[in-house]
C-alpha cells in the first residue's frame, strides 16, 4: 500500500479529529480504534484477530508503522506475532526513523518522547528523570512547554500510554520506542544537547542534590545505563556512591559488568567498579543469594587490586587524569603496596597522590566526597600499619564524619571506618573509644540489615581483646569461636594469631599460647621483629609476655637479639629481658625509652608494671606499691587491666591486694562503661589468674645480653666451630669469651655452664 492510499483508508472522524500534522508526517496517520485500524492495515489473512488487537497496542495506531512491519513479514514468511524485537526494528525501514527538528512544540514533544523512549520501564523516578532531562537539554524556547503538557500532548497521540502495572506509570508502544531509540541526534535549533547528553547531565544533577537519606532514582539510572550504553554514568554512580550502588541498584553488578574492555581501557574508574561487580557477583554465586546487604557484608572489596593500573600514577606525571581518577589511582596502589607489607612505599605513593591532587589547575573540581573518603580510608589503614595511631585516628575520623553527614543511610564507608578507628585505637590504648566505635558499627550494621560487619575478622580481634583487657574469659571464649569462621582480613597480619595467644595465658595454657606463636606463619618472630612499624610494639609486648609466662628464655633472648635498637617494640623487650635475669638498671633503662616514647598508654603501662615487679622482686615494697599506683592511672586511661595481668603472680596478688583502697580502682572500673565491670570484680578477676611470669629473676649473676646470648648458644649440640660463625668471631676469640662466662658463673666447663643455666631455668 501507499501512504496515499492508508490516509484514505481510516476514517477521517477517526484520525483527523485526534491527529497533529506533524506527528502524522513522522509516524503516518493514527486509527483511535481498532475497527479503523482493521480496516486500514492491508493484512490479507496473515494476521488473526488477536495478533491485530496486539499489534494495534505496539504501533500506537499508527498505520503506516503497522503496514510496514505486516508486509515485510509477509516477504520474509514469518508471522508478524512470533518476531523478537531486533527482526521487528530490522524491518522497520529507515524512511519511519522519526526527525526531531525545529522549534515547534511537536518538535518539543518528540524530543520528550525520545528520553521516554530510552526507559526500560517508565516509574514515578524515570519521569522525574526524563523531565530534568528535558530541562538539562535546553529545548528551544519557542518549542518549549512544561514537560508535563507536553506529556498530556503524547498521550493524547497515543505516543505515549497510560501503564496498567502497578509499578510504572506510562509506557511507549513498543514500535513506537524502537523508532524513537534510533534518534541520536537532534536539531541544534531544537535542543543544545542530544538525548544522551541531557540524560549525562540530568544524572549528574541528582547525584548533586540527592539527599544523604535518599536513594530514589538510582535503579532507573542504572538502567536507563544500560539501555543507552551512557557508561559515563556509571562512572559517575561509582564515584558518588561506590558499593553502596549494589545495594541501591541489585541490576547495577550486571551493568559494570557489560561495560566494554575499550571503555575500560581509558578509565581507571570503571576498571574499579566492574572489578567490585565480578567480586560481588562471584559472592552471589557462592552464596546464593541476592539479598543485598548479605552480599555486600560477605563480599572482601579491600583485596581487589588491578595490576594493570599500578604504576600509572607515577610512570607518567604528565598523564591528564581527572581528581577522582587521581584519587582511585592512588588508592589502589596504596592498597596493593600495603596487602604487599610495602608499608612505607603505600605511604609514599599516598604523599604523592595528595600532591597531585593539590596541584591540579584552578577552577578544576576536586575528588567526589567518597572517592576522597575512600582515599582517607586507605590513608588511614597504612597508618595504623606505620603505627601512628594518633595520625591514624584523625584521618579515620574523617571517613566516619563524611559517612555520617553524606551518607548515613548506606554501610560503606561508615562501618569501615569505625572499626578501623577502633583498630587505631587498639594499638595507640582508648579503649573507650574503642567501645563506642564497635556498640556504633554493629547498631549500624543491624540497621542496614547485615548480621554480620564487611570487616568481621578485624572486628572479632578488636572485640576480643577489649574482652581481655577486662579479662572477661567468657566472652572472649565466645568470641573466639567467630573467629574461626571469619574470612580472612588481609591487613591484620599476626593480630589474631596474639590476641588468641593472650586467651591462652590467661586461660592457664601457657606453654599452648607460645606453641601458637613458635608455630604461626602470620607472626614469625624474627621477620616480625624487622618490621619498622611502631603498630608491632605492641604486638611484640604481649609475644614476648607470652614467651615469659611460658618460661621461653630462649626464644625471648633470640627475639632480642635479632631486633635493630632502632626496631618499634625494642625497648620493651629488652626490659622484659631484664627482669627474666634480674637486672634492676637496664630494666630501668629500657622502660624509660618506653615511658618517654610517644606509643600509647597501652605499652606505658606495661613498661611502668615491669618497674613495679622488679621492685617487688628486689624487696621495695613501698616504691613496688607506688609504682603500681602510676600504672593504675595507665590502666584507666588506655582502659584495660593488661599490663596488671603481665605482673608475675606473687607481686600482682600483692600489689593488687595493697591497693585495693585506692580510688584510681574505681577510676579504671568506669572506663569499661558498664555498671557490670565494678572495682572488686576485676580485682577478683586479677588475683584469679594463673601465673603469667613464673620466672623468678637470678639476682645473684648480672649478665650482660651478649653473655646471655653465648650461655644460650652453647645450650645446643653445635661445635665451637659452628657457635663462632654465628658470632661472626673466629674459634679463639669465642674460647675466650667462654672462659670469661665460666669464671663469672663459677663453672669450669660447657656442660656445667648449661646445668647451671638450667638450674635458673
């Protein structure tokens, strides 16, 4: 048929009355009924009288578009009732593809028609979408109306209906939305910008002004990203929300994961986000399930790292990259140096990112507020590794005000930060805050609908050792048993490894806790004490108390003396040393470089405790009492009773028992925060531990740490020969040093200088 001879066809009552000439122009003439629309459409006897009735519904009642498609079925001999939707298009001729030109207020319509087009699914967001849309394109003024009489306009054409789901609104007939989709560009004299540009910018303006409570709009953008292949928006949907987006959009794993490698070739962005789309997607299979909170705690996005971005920051300064892919870069990197234990590279490549970003042009826009989060998140981690816990509390603090202010409603970042907060304040001795941050983390975590954190495993350690520090046996013992289950946190290092050891002690199984350490891969003494981060100082103190309470001599002396005197934690191991062989003045000596350090009341009260035991030992009751009085006011600071339980048991029963009036008792009861942890319950609890320092201190012989170190060597069926090589010494300078050690010991052979070693244990 012509089109000459379909304008014939209907009745004009039927089409004129209800038609606009240039509409009719683009899409033909439209029957408002389907008698007309039968007896328009030239179908012969290829179409029954439902599939008509259908395809009535898909075309709008247009009939050139119903004509067209009915006689390029009948060519190809198929019914046009069974084609899927790319054959339908395919048979739709180029001559229907409709032209969005001009000024007129059709021109207008039409332009509001081809953003509803692009919607999978028109809902109550979509329309608030389409017609910010509509206003970011900047329709001409001449062809402008209000998006939403320019709407009852398309209704009225049948170009847009009125949905009968429940949760759409409208729906463009489907032949209708193919043709409209094919308009790409527009006229310039009609819009300033095409139909994709407008989408691009009217995202970008409810990203801008979407309220920290509102996720509304997200699940159409993702899939409006999909349909309109736009993938610029789904950079912008990572750099505003990051993972959030999985919960606010279930369809946006499928969305970075369809975005094309020639995309992600030039966006280290995207690289990140369909990264995280595939981690969390593989979480899904494992799973399986798609509940969005379950699936985000479960899933680890801190180990992801992109081997093909690293390096990029650097290898090119001259490289131009935007402030959120400067950020992006220089965490990642960050993170692979510090999951690589390249702690002081990642704090470098930190430095350098920062300045990078200081330095960009003026007027040029900074890092979203959650890549700069993220950034801070990173940042923060690294100094919790280097140990600068005051550095790292601030940074965290950041992460945890943004998350609070700009996204309260979402997990990410606000749970990671606290419990990375929490671990800073772990090493550094607030367990206050520590409380706080880890009662706030899981209220949180309940709230989003996860039961368990996405940082679990460090959450558990720092649950654990608070349950130590008021020496609640009960409750670590529960904890503990978490602990198994929890996925491995990267970042923790021996953490877990000490923290159960500690429980070990305190649980009567001494020799089992070193055993634990002796045996870990996680701890490994002698790389352990290599590492130039002051956060080991800590984990060093409660090793090297373990090995004491075990009566580990051995192992102690060959911890010391693999560490540099430069090495975090030195100081305190050297006055743990002390006291195993009774040295008043080195023990003196060693704890006031940890006194005057700047590591936390945590190790200062275990420096000022092993003060207070040598005096004990030696005999000063009443300095042994005073001491232990300034180690009640550490306890109460850093809130924890750890280094009153490193006390050998006959100077903790003792001095606990003397101080038992003081008030700083009641001082470190209500650091706890709870009612239940009274004064005299952790006293009960102190003197109900066993012993965790059963070595009682040689005051008779006063060696000097290289003496200790030969006594020990020589404990052993190595030759001479062999001991010498270790010394870094020739056989006749090693014979003489034995002498020396024999003639202070008293002894006059190897065999009687190990008996008398063991005889002092």
């Amino acid at each position: 048929m012509t089109s000459s001879h379909l304008a014939r066809s209907a009745d004009p009552e039927d089409s004129a009355a209800n038609s606009t000439p240039e509409f009719d122009a683009q899409f033909g003439p439209r029957a408002t009924s389907l008698a007309s629309f039968a007896e328009a459409v030239d179908r012969g006897d290829a179409i029954s009288e439902s599939d008509l009735d259908r395809l009535f519904a898909c075309s709008g009642g247009r009939i050139r578009i119903a004509d067209t498609l009915v006689r390029a079925c009948a060519n190809a001999g198929i019914s046009a009732a069974d084609v899927d939707p790319d054959r339908i298009d395919a048979m739709l001729s180029p001559e229907l593809t409709p032209v969005v030109n001009g000024t007129t207020r059709e021109a207008g319509a039409l332009y509001l028609l081809t953003l509803f087009a692009w919607a999978p699914r028109i809902t109550s967001g979509t329309v608030d979408l389409v017609h910010s849309a509509f206003a970011a394109a900047e329709v001409a003024e001449s062809a402008t109306a209000t998006p939403e009489e320019l709407t009852s306009l398309l209704l009225g054409q049948g170009l847009l209906t009125i949905s009968t789901a429940t949760d759409e609104v409208f729906t463009v007939p489907p032949l209708i939305r193919m043709l409209m989709r094919r308009v790409i560009a527009t006229g310039s004299n009609t819009a300033r910008r095409n139909p994709r540009e407008a989408f691009g910018a009217a995202i970008s303006n409810m990203f801008g002004r979407m309220r920290s409570d509102d996720r509304s709009g997200i699940a159409e953008v993702v899939d409006l990203v999909v349909e309109t292949k736009n993938w610029l928006v789904l950079e912008r949907a990572w750099a505003r929300r990051s993972v959030n987006v999985f919960l606010d959009a279930p369809t946006a794993i499928e969305a970075y994961l369809r975005v094309p490698e020639d995309v992600l070739a030039r966006n280290p962005i995207l690289t990140l986000a369909r990264s995280a789309a595939r981690r969390i997607d593989s979480t899904r299979l494992k799973l399986g399930t798609d509940d969005g909170p379950t699936m985000l705690a479960a899933t680890d996005f801190d180990s992801i790292v992109l081997p093909e971005l690293h390096g990029k920051l650097q290898a090119n300064p001259a490289l131009p990259l935007s402030a959120d892919e400067v950020a992006v870069l220089t965490t990642l990197e960050a993170r692979t140096h510090r999951l690589n234990r390249e702690n002081r590279l990642a704090l470098n490549i930190l430095e350098v990112g920062r300045e990078r970003l200081r330095r960009l042009g003026e007027g040029e826009p900074g890092p979203t507020l959650m890549l700069q989060a993220e950034l801070n998140l990173e940042h923060g981690r690294n100094l919790n590794v280097a140990g600068r816990f005051t550095e790292a509390m601030a940074m965290l603090q950041r992460v945890v005000q943004f998350a609070e202010i700009y996204t309260p409603n979402s997990p990410h970042p606000l749970l990671t930060g606290l419990v990375e907060h929490a671990l800073a304040g772990m090493g550094y001795g607030h367990g206050s805050d520590m409380d706080r941050d880890m009662e706030r983390a899981r209220n949180n975590a309940a709230r989003f609908g996860m039961a368990t954190l996405p940082d679990e495993r460090t959450a558990l350690c720092i649950e654990m050792m608070r349950a130590l520090d008021r020496l609640d046996l009960a409750e670590a013992e529960r904890i503990l048993a978490g602990l198994d289950d929890a996925k491995a946190t990267g970042h923790l290092g021996p953490i877990p490894d000490i923290v159960r050891s500690l429980h070990s002690v305190y649980s009567g199984q001494a020799t089992v806790a070193a055993k634990l350490l002796a045996e870990s891969s996680r701890v490994r003494f002698v790389p352990m004490a290599d590492i130039p981060s002051t956060r080991f100082s800590g984990i060093v103190n409660i090793a090297s108390a373990v090995l004491v309470a075990a009566g580990e001599k051995k192992a102690l002396q060959d911890l010391s003396d693999h560490m540099s005197p430069q090495s975090p934690g030195y100081s305190i191991v050297k006055a743990r040393q002390a006291l195993v062989f009774g040295q008043h003045d080195p023990l003196w000596s060693a704890t006031a470089q940890t006194l005057a350090g700047d590591q936390g009341p945590r190790l200062k009260s275990s420096a000022m405790a092993l003060r207070a035991d040598i005096l004990h030992h030696e005999g000063h009751t009443d300095d042994a009492l005073e001491t232990f009085v300034h180690v009640l006011d550490y306890c109460s600071i850093t809130s924890s009773v750890l280094a009153i339980a490193q006390l050998s048991k006959t100077s903790r029963d003792a001095l606990v028992s003397e101080s038992a009036d003081h008030p700083m008792w009641e001082a470190l009861a209500r650091s706890f925060g709870s009612g239940e942890v009274t004064a005299a319950e952790l006293r009960r609890r102190l003197l109900d531990l066993p012993e965790t320092s059963p070595l009682s201190p040689d005051f008779a012989t006063d060696l000097t740490p290289a003496e200790q170190s030969l006594l020990f060597a020589i404990d052993s069926p190595k030759s001479v020969a062999q001991i010498a090589r270790e010394f870094g010494v020739v056989s006749g300078t090693l014979k003489n040093r034995l002498s020396a050690l024999y003639r202070k010991l008293g002894v006059r052979s190897r065999a009687e200088a190990v008996a008398y070693a063991h005889r002092q244990r």
